[in-house]
C-alpha cells in the first residue's frame, strides 16, 4: 500500500498506544485541515502495552482525577467512567481496572475523529509495522512490514514502552513453564501448590499476584529483585510545595536526596506522610535530569534510581492488602537477588541466583517462572527492525546512557551528526533519557499538547 498524496500535508505517527493516540486526539481536534497516518502492530488504538489487558484484576495505580488525558480538566476520566457505567459512583479512592483506561482513550480518540471531519482533518489507522523511516531535505518517508510506503512532511516516533525479558533466548525451550505476567489463561496450567518464581518486584510484580489469585493458586511464591524492595501502598497525598524548583543550588542528586530525605521528615512531623513531597517533585526531577551531566545522571541510576521508584510508584491499596496477605500465611517471600540464568530440569526450572552482596551463586528449582522486570528503555536492547535500523543508519541516535533517544527540549530529533532534524520528534517514552519522568499519563498528556503546537 502506498499514499501517492505528496502535498506534505501528513503527519505519519509511529506508534498508536497511549502516546500516539493522545497526539491524534489534540491535532484532529486543531482547526488546522491536514491528513494523520498512525502506525502500530496492535489491532485497537490507544490501549499500547500498559492498557492492554482484558483483566479486571489488573487496575491503575492511581485515581482517575491524576489520570486525566485532558491538561484542562482534571476530572474527564472520572466523568467518563460515570458517564459509561464504569462505577457507581464517584470515589477519590477508586482504582479502576487498566481495562477501562484503554477504553476511555479509544473513546476521546473516536471523538476527536469526529470533530477533525468537520475542519477536513482526517485520521488513517494503519495496521502494519514500521521497518524504516527516512528523514530527507523535503519530506519524511515511512516503510511498513507489508511492503508499505507513506509520504509525511513529519513523522512522530511514539512507539510507547517495551517489556524486559531476560529470557528471549529460553523462549521456546521453556514453554508452558514461563509466563507473562498477565496471561491469566495460559496460568490456568498451573497447579495449585506449584512452586513460583518472580522475577522483579516492583508494579507489573504485582499484577503477576493478582493474576496468580485469579487462578486461585495456593503454592509458594519468591520474588527476586536487584535490591529486594517492596512495593509501598498508594496514599493520597496532601498538597505540598515544590521545593526542588524553588532550590536553584540544587546540581547533584546527592544534595537532591539530602533535601528530599529532609522534606519527608518534615511532612511526617506535620502529619501529612513522607507521599506528599515526593508527589510534588516529580516535574521538578525532570529538569534536574536534564541539567545534570552524565556523569550525575549515572550515579542517579547505579544509587538512587531503584530507591526513588520504590517510593514514587506505589502500587493500589488492594495489592499492597494482597502482599500483606500472602506475606502473612507465609506464601510470599522476597529477596535481593541477580537471576544470572534459567535452565529446564525434567518439568522443573533451575534458576540460578546471586544473593546481594554474595561471591557465589546458588541453583533454586521451581515449577514455572513469571518474568515482571518492567519496562526496558534502553534502545540498544530493542529487537524491533525500526529501532536496529535507524541506530544503524543514524537517523536516530541513543539518548543519555542509552536511554531513550536524544532530542531536544522540545522533542526534536537530533541524529548521529548531532543534526537537529526539522520534520522528526518523538513523543512519551523514547524521551525518558532527555527528562527522566516523562511517562506518567499528565506528562505525555502535557507533551502531546505542547507538540501539536509545535507541529
């Protein structure tokens, strides 16, 4: 398939999860006449790797009023939910199901397509991979799987996030022995009793718990993780000011930490909880990454990073209450181990660990395996062909530490020359290197408005 239309009149959107789907929705509803193109694998706009799941069980670690896509009213998430019949009623401590997320995007998407016909704006959805695209002197130009070719005057790389696995290699040789963690159908192998390990212990660990419940198992259950942190529960937090933007001297995340440390103590005495200032800084830890040098920025990542996390994304009181509960009937251990590597003995799996801080490793047999290491933001990690060949051909190049890709502030991409292009950005998840917390739902909502001006 190919558009023969070259009045670069498009905007070709490379990825159609929630970071795509939200700049969609801001240029379809701009009285601005012109053609969007939106790629992905995915068959249903706007759900992406974190919406997909058909589980209720699996819910958003926050309430809807933080998870508005619209920056201008803090509660369209909610109205939608009441609206759809989502919830009864409203509750400042709901947690709704990642499931109905997905949908109220989808939804916002459909009624920003309607209101785009009105001004000649049109949306096209093309169900294809990505393999190549070409930034040249007066045009972009986008290649798909199935031997497609589109014409843009920009092109937006918002290709979303991309899961961990340590075990791409093991895949075939470990079938029916390790899991993703919401695959609640294919954990109806599983027997009751058997023996689990998880690998990873932070949100996705959790919903590994609840899809493990689902299926009403009964056995043990270890989790390992670099550092062996527990995720903390979601309390809402009072108001708090910023106290990170308002501290000029600030240049280390050492001297950070310090005052955040200081800024906790602080709220704990005014009763307010340690979530307060933690909660308030998370824009301001943004420019602080994107200031700081890479040399900071990596003892941000081997020191701080894991511990910062930990404390910033709280998992909902309903998992926290099912951590407790298996803690409690002595289910559910955890611990700071390194997986160094799986291995299939008759119908079990030997994994092989190294303890914190010990000189030797140790083979730890169990019955099936749950990989939960979150997100992987590392490029060159990426095993997709778009990623492989526009590192190679230098369309793109690796962000700071290789996270991401670099960009300027405003999204513009800077390729290997260290050329500032004038017709590709990105988008979401592909800036975590330039601002570090860049992926919460007010963030890409704040970045997809900030573009669809720009572009």
């Amino acid at each position: 398939m190919e558009n023969t239309d070259k009045d670069q009149s498009h905007v070709l959107i490379i990825g159609g999860g929630l970071s795509g789907a939200l700049l969609a929705i801001n240029l379809l509803r701009k009285k601005v006449k012109r053609k969007i193109i939106i790629f992905d694998t995915r068959t249903q706009l706007g759900h992406g790797l974190a919406y997909s799941t058909n589980h209720l069980v699996h819910t958003l670690n926050n309430i809807p009023s933080k998870l508005s896509i619209d920056p201008n009213n803090s509660e369209d998430f909610s109205e939608w939910l009441l609206s759809n019949k989502k919830c009864e009623r409203e509750s400042k401590e709901l947690y709704p199901p990642r499931k109905y997320f997905g949908e109220y995007v989808l939804c916002r998407l459909n009624e920003a397509i309607d209101v785009g016909k009105t001004h000649g704006t049109t949306l096209t959805f093309v169900n294809d991979e990505v393999t190549n695209l070409q930034d040249l002197p007066n045009q972009v130009i986008v290649s798909t799987k199935n031997n497609g070719t589109w014409f843009g005057n920009v092109a937006v790389i918002a290709t979303g996030l991309s899961q961990k696995s340590k075990t791409d290699n093991l895949q075939s040789e470990l079938s029916g022995l390790i899991f993703d963690p919401w695959d609640i159908e294919g954990m109806r192998e599983i027997k009751e009793n058997a023996r689990i390990l998880i690998v990873g212990s932070g949100l996705t660990m959790v919903d590994a718990l609840f899809s493990l419940k689902e299926i009403n198992h009964n056995g043990s259950i270890h989790v390992i993780s670099r550092h062996g942190l527990i995720p903390h529960p979601r309390i809402q937090s009072n108001p708090w000011p910023d106290f990170l933007k308002e501290n000029k001297a600030i240049k280390t995340p050492r001297q950070a930490l310090s005052i955040i440390r200081s800024e906790c103590k602080k709220a704990q005495s005014a009763g307010f909880g340690w979530q307060a200032p933690i909660d308030a800084i998370r824009s301001s830890i943004g420019e602080l990454w994107y200031k700081a040098s890479d040399a900071h920025k990596r003892q941000f990542i081997h020191h701080l990073r894991a511990l910062w996390e930990n404390h910033l994304h709280r998992c909902p009181p309903a998992g926290y209450d099912l951590i407790k509960d298996l803690q409690e009937k002595g289910l559910l251990t955890f611990e700071a181990s390194k997986l160094i590597s799986l291995n299939k003995r008759n119908s079990e799996i030997s994994a092989r660990i190294k303890r914190k801080c010990a000189t030797s490793t140790q083979d730890v047999e169990f019955d099936h395996v749950i990989i939960a290491c979150g997100m992987d933001y590392d490029w060159t990690h990426f095993k997709n062909g778009l990623s492989n060949t526009l590192i190679f051909n230098g369309t793109v190049r690796p962000g700071p530490l290789n996270i991401g890709i670099m960009t300027n502030a405003a999204g513009r991409i800077i390729d290997k020359s260290n050329k500032l292009s004038e017709r590709l950005f990105a988008l979401g998840p592909p800036l975590r290197g330039v601002w570090w917390e860049c992926t919460s739902i007010s963030s890409i909502a704040m970045q997809a408005k900030a573009l669809c001006e720009l572009i």
